[in-house]
C-alpha cells in the first residue's frame, strides 16, 4: 500500500471513529461498529492505531491539538498582559470578552465537528481511560489561565475557591448553548447556529460574564 492510500485509511478510521466515539462513548463502541462505519478491514486498527484504546487516544489527541491551535494564541495573549504590572480593568475585560467570543465560535459553529464537541462534552460528565491525559493537556491550562484573568477581574487570588468557582459559572454561560442546543432551536424557531444566531448568543452572554464579574468583584481593599 502506498503511503497516500495508507494515511488516507488511517485518516478515514479516525474520522469514523470520531462519530462512532461521540454516539456510544468509548465502552460503548465496538471494533465491529468502527470498521464498519470507516469502510476498513477489522485488521486496521490494531495495524494503524495498535487496539481500540490507541484509536480513542488518537482521536483526543486530534480534539486537543485542534483547540489548542485555536485557543492556545489567545491564551497566551492573556498570560502575557497578567505579567503586565500596569494591566487595567477595561484591558482585562476586553481580554476576556475575545477569549470567550472566539470559544462560542469554537464550540457553536462548524470550527470543530458536532462529533468532536459531543466527545469533548461526554469526557466532563463520563470521564474515560484517556480523561486524565485530556484534563492535564488542555483542560487545566485553560481554565487556569481563565481563572487568573477572572481573579484579576474580581479582585482575588488566583487559586481561590471564588476565583475558580466564578471562572466555573462563566463558561457555563456558553457551554449550556451546546448542551441544550435542540431545546434552544425549538424555542426560538432558529433552524441552525448561524452568523446571526451567534452574535445573538454572544451578546446575551458577554452581558451576563459582565454581570458576573460585577456581582464577585471585591472592594479594594
């Protein structure tokens, strides 16, 4: 087999993998169900990934490295202007305004597939064998960076349990646009997340972070 036909069957396996991962979870997806929605020999998996676990570890590490090519600048945007010691209110605001408008883009719209956010999503409430490699690579140094730009904005310490529980109750201000998208599409009569419906959302939820921020910020002290 030539190394195009070669990786374009291993690329094709990952992407069924994806859909079959995301609709039965791990336990729940048997080989059977993976080849065969691939279009594959049951031989590729062991051959390309080394067994069903390697194939789920592949399809994190692709979901990872995704975010993190789209997240990981502006993480590193706000890690920069935290080590400013003349960093304002309103810069750490706007800050955190870019951060969380381009993680609706992210996880509403088509920037990552239904497939990879419903993975992403069954990891939180039913956490795998791979969770710990998830959490480690690029849960925690999300929510920590979140977490020092929300304790900046509320006036407290980064590793205290407000600054952590504040950051906690504004991502929930997005992540619940996903979890119950089908209730709000019914609601609204909206077809699908588009350009409109998102800036819709964004604004309603940048209103309510605001709110937020306001309602835990400490007096100076």
């Amino acid at each position: 087999m030539s190394d195009k036909k070669s990786k374009e069957t291993a690329q094709r396996l990952l992407e069924a993998a994806m859909s079959v991962f995301a609709e039965h979870g791990f336990d729940g997806a048997s080989t059977r169900m993976l080849v065969n929605k691939a279009g594959v020999n049951i031989s590729a998996i062991p051959y390309y990934f080394g067994s069903k676990d390697g194939l789920y570890e592949a399809v994190i590490e692709h979901i990872i490295s995704t975010v993190k090519s789209k997240q990981g600048p502006k993480a590193h945007q706000i890690q920069q202007a935290l080590n400013k010691p003349d960093l304002t209110q309103a810069e750490a605001q706007e800050l955190l305004h870019d951060f969380v408008g381009s993680f609706i883009d992210i996880l509403l719209s088509q920037q990552m597939s239904p497939s990879m956010v419903e993975i992403f999503i069954r990891e939180q409430i039913h956490p795998s064998c791979v969770f710990e490699r998830f959490y480690i690579e690029m849960l925690k140094p999300t929510h920590e960076t979140l977490t020092r730009l929300t304790a900046f904005l509320i006036r407290e310490d980064t590793g205290s349990i407000d600054a952590i529980l504040c950051t906690q109750t504004i991502l929930g201000q997005f992540t619940i646009f996903k979890t119950h998208q089908e209730l709000l599409l019914r609601r609204t009569g909206w077809k699908h997340y588009g350009a409109s419906e998102l800036n819709t959302i964004k604004r309603m939820v940048l209103r309510n972070i605001d709110s937020v921020i306001d309602a835990n910020k400490k007096e100076k002290s």
